[in-house]
C-alpha cells in the first residue's frame, strides 16, 4: 500500500464512504449524518485512498473542548494491515496542537479489536453506558483519551 493517502472528505466521496460504513455496522448512519458533519465547522471528516480507491474514513466533532471519535471504519478487505492506526496518528497529529481537554468514544463492549487499537492508542475505559445500542441492547464503553497537554 505504498500510495496511501489521506485527505479530508468530501461530498463525492459519500458513496463509497456509505457502501463501507453499510457494510461495517449493523446500525450504519444514513447518508444525511455524514452530510451533517461534512458541514460542521466543528467536525473533522477524512479519508483513506490506495491508489485512488477509497477504502476507509473517521469523523470526529469537538464539543465543550473534547474530541468526540463518532465514526471510523475501514473496508474488510483491507483490516489488519495499520490503516486506521494511519489515520488515528494523522488525526492526533492535526488536532494534538490545538487547545482541547482529550478525546472520547463510543465502543460496543463486544468489540474486541476496536477496543484493543484504542487502548494501544492511549484510550482508557472510563465508564459504561448500560443498553446503548438500540438494536440488540449492547452496552456502550466509553473511553477516553487525554490531550497531548496532560500527557505531557
Ligand atoms: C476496527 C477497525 C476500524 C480497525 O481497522 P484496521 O485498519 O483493521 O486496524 P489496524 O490494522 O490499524 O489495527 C491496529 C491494531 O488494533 C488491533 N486490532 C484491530 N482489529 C482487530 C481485530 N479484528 N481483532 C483483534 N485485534 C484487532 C490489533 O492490535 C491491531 O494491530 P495488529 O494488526 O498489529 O495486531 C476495522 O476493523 C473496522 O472497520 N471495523 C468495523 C467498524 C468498527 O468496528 N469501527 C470502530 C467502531 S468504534
């Protein structure tokens, strides 16, 4: 994967980023939610291409001086091969110099190699939220990540 790439998102990008988020969870956002934070001043949309093909993405908002992680998925035919790491470091590397209080998330508490890129990454559990997930009534962990400031 030696042309990978990462730049941020755009409107055209929306069909391919969709098919993989349809493909990557049972309860995909629509169409109209990535719209929403393509035009938030707030929110920070990338993308991943190899070789032109776009083949993951994250999208994360800060509110109240945290970076909420909303969204991250990578097509399954390329898992396990550092391209969301690639893009968590880029992410951490553009926002790491701003002023904010750390980074949170949302993870299915079954989400066992989520879970384990996160903690490798410096996320912490920091509490739990009981039924989260409407469809099947999974819990939600939450986990958090100081800013560069307090790790420092
Ligand atoms: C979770 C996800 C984004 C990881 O993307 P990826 O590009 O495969 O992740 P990486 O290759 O950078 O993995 C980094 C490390 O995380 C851990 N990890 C990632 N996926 C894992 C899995 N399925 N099982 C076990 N460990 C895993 C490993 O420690 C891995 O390092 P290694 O491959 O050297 O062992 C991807 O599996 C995905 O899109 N899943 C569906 C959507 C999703 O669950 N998103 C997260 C929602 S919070």
């Amino acid at each position: 994967m030696a042309d990978m790439r990462i730049r941020r998102m755009r409107l055209s990008d929306l069909k391919d980023v969709t098919r993989i988020e349809d493909m990557s969870f049972p309860k995909p956002w629509s169409l109209n939610a990535f719209i929403s934070q393509l035009s938030s001043e707030s929110s920070v949309c990338l993308v991943v291409e190899d070789d032109d093909r776009l083949i993951g993405y994250l999208v994360a908002t800060q509110y109240v001086g945290v970076w909420h992680l909303l969204d991250l998925a990578i097509h399954e035919s390329y898992r396990r091969r550092s391209v969301a790491s690639r893009l968590l470091d880029h992410f951490f590397e553009m926002t790491g110099r701003q002023q904010h209080r750390g980074y949170t998330l949302e993870v299915r508490k079954s989400n066992r190699g989520a879970i384990k890129m996160y903690e490798s990454f410096g996320f912490i559990c920091s509490g739990i939220r009981k039924g989260y997930y409407g469809d099947n009534g999974e819990d939600a962990l939450i986990m958090w990540r100081d800013s560069e400031d307090m790790l420092a």
